[in-house]
C-alpha cells in the first residue's frame, strides 16, 4: 500500500519556554509511554533530532485524517528545511514520525480521530520517545443513585459514631466526625442548630445532625425532603433524612438528613470544614395562619 510522506516544517509555539520543559520531563527516563486521549489538551511529544530515531504514534482506531503545518525559511537564495518526515498509510492506526532537524526545532500535526481533532506538537530532542501509545477518552459513567437502606444504615451508624470509635473503630475507615460549637441559623418562626456532621468518603455522603428549634406557639410543618445543606449558593438537597413532619409549639426537634454525591451525578467530594448554611423548609402560610399573620404585611420596626 501506499505510504503518505509529509514534510513538516518548525512552526512557533507560544506556549512559555518553562512549560515546554515540564511537559517533556516526564519522557526522561522511558522510551514507550501511554497516553490518554483528550480533545481538550496539546500533547507535546519529543522526536529524536537529526534522523538519529524513528517514533511509532498509535491510535486506538482507525485514524481518520492527519493534517500538518509546512513554513519555509530562507537563507540567501537557497531555501533551507527544517523537516520533520511522517509517514501514514489510509485508514491504519498509527503513523511514523523522524526528525531531520537539529534539537529544538518544532512543528504541529492535527489528528482527526472519532470525529474530533487532537492537537500535537513535535519538539527535536535528545531525550526522546520512540513509541506513543494514545488511549481512548475516559468516559463518565452515570452514577447509580445509592439506595435508602445504605444511606439509612450511614444514619445509624453516625448516630453510634462515638461507640463505633471506642469498640470497632475499623468500622469507620474512610470516615470523618466535626463538632460545630454555637452554629445556628435565624429563620422568621424557626432557629437551626448545626450539631455535627459525618462524612463517609467511600459512598461520597455526608450526615448532617442538627435540632430544629419552633420560636412561636404554631405547630410548624416541617418538609423533611427538603433539607438543604448550603455552601456559598450553592444548594445540595437531602437525599433521605430521619425526621418528624411536625415540631409542637415552643419545643425543639432533632434531626439527620444525607447528602449524597451531586445531585448532576459525580462525587461532590466536599469537605466538613466548609462554611455551611443548614435550611429546613416549613409551611408558613399554615404558621402564619395559626398566628394570626399576614405574610405580605412588612415586619414592625422595633
């Protein structure tokens, strides 16, 4: 079959000569590397200078196009290359690059594979690779929802957190406990007090633990699917929680809801020491009812 050769010739780079230096670092001290693919990323790949190697590129799949930069430098009146020399044969896996240009010397190939496009640049080098191996994209797979039972036990198991910790303390690896000292949030019929919180790395879930204090002489309806843990705006809504619907007048309630992963599917991988804001929804069309309440009206200025 016929072999396609392309001369491509040095192209400017204008990535900072600090960075070129770190991306070829890590092909210090191995010939062969694996290399995952990604659309978004320019490879920078080392070829032997002066015609001293010959670099084997692999694609995962047929390769479906390969497109280079040609520039041409004069010197007097003799044109002077600077070639880096490819050869790909149609619809294979891979191409072969060489360099006949002294060290530093660049260029540029775009690779269309899978309908995208893969940029790499070429770098003329001493320390050099001689195969590339790309692999495929990592693709997100979606997350499963985690079903009540585990996030129920998680509850239970953070409610005998500190018995756990003196008798079975293997039981909670992977695990992390926070205390919050005088955390509490103002609402207009209710007051939340943050209490503690657990987090279980494994299942991505954190276990808030909090008492919900009723300021008025209502019985307030609580929404215990609803809980809401909040980080600077940004809302992760309960996945379960262990909770009454009600609170009686003047009296105080204690609660535990989860939150687990993102609610747009991945890890959320947050952290206890974040500044938390806890909302717990209640009816207050049906407090200020009871209350004698319009809701409209504007509060009295004290």
């Amino acid at each position: 079959m016929r072999l396609i050769l392309l001369l491509i010739t040095s192209v400017f780079i204008y990535a900072a000569e600090s960075k070129d230096k770190n991306s070829l670092a890590k092909y210090d001290k191995t010939e062969i590397v694996d290399l995952r693919l990604n659309p978004k990323m320019v490879f920078t790949l080392p070829i032997r200078s002066m015609d001293l190697g010959l670099t084997t590129i692999m694609f995962p799949g047929p390769i479906e196009g390969i497109y280079s930069s040609k520039v041409e430098s004069m010197q007097g009146q003799e044109k002077i290359f600077n070639p880096f020399v490819m050869s790909h044969e149609k619809g294979s896996y891979f191409f072969l690059v060489k360099s006949l240009a002294p060290e530093g010397k660049r260029a540029a190939v775009n690779v269309i594979f899978e309908r995208q496009t893969y940029v790499i640049k070429l770098v003329s080098a001493k320390k050099a690779v001689s195969a590339v191996n790309f692999l495929r994209p990592v693709v997100l797979k979606e997350r499963k929802a985690m079903p009540p039972r585990l996030i129920l036990g998680l509850i239970d198991k953070s409610k005998a957190y500190s018995l756990f910790k003196e008798h079975q303390p293997e039981q909670l690896a992977g695990s992390s406990h926070k205390v919050f000292k005088n955390l509490a949030f103002k609402y207009r019929f209710h007051d939340i007090k943050l209490i503690e919180a657990f987090r279980y790395t494994a299942q991505d879930t954190i276990i808030f633990h909090c008492e919900i204090k009723n300021k008025t002489t209502a019985i307030l309806r609580l929404n215990p699917k609803n809980y809401i843990a909040n980080i600077k705006g940004k809302f992760y809504h309960s996945a379960l929680s262990e909770s009454p619907d009600t609170i009686g007048p003047k009296s105080s309630v204690r609660i535990y809801f989860a939150i687990v992963g993102k609610s747009s599917g991945g890890r959320n991988n947050l952290s206890l020491d974040n500044n938390w804001t806890i909302v717990a929804p209640i009816d207050e069309k049906r407090a200020a009812k009871q209350l004698g309440l319009d809701l409209k009206a504007p509060k009295e200025s004290k």
